[in-house]
C-alpha cells in the first residue's frame, strides 16, 4: 500500500480538452516490472 505522486506538465489545450470530455482519456500505468501497463483506468 502506498501513494505514489508524479507530477508533469502539458499544454492547456490538452488540459481543457482532458476537463471538457473526460470520458474520452484514460490513464495508463506502466512500471519497470510490467512496461505495456500494469493499471488502466477511464476517466468519467
């Protein structure tokens, strides 16, 4: 159990398109364990 925080930047274009339709991103997590993804998770 743990958090993990990562911070990065991006262009508010994106930022805007990301909070104006969610449902159209995921996030994928990748680790040096598992490199094609270990967690995806659709936005809403």
């Amino acid at each position: 159990t743990g958090l993990i925080v990562e911070r990065t930047t991006t262009d508010p274009a994106l930022a805007a398109a990301i909070l104006a339709r969610p449902e159209n991103y995921y996030v994928n997590v990748h680790t040096a364990a598992c490199p094609t993804g270990t967690i995806r998770g659709q936005l809403a």
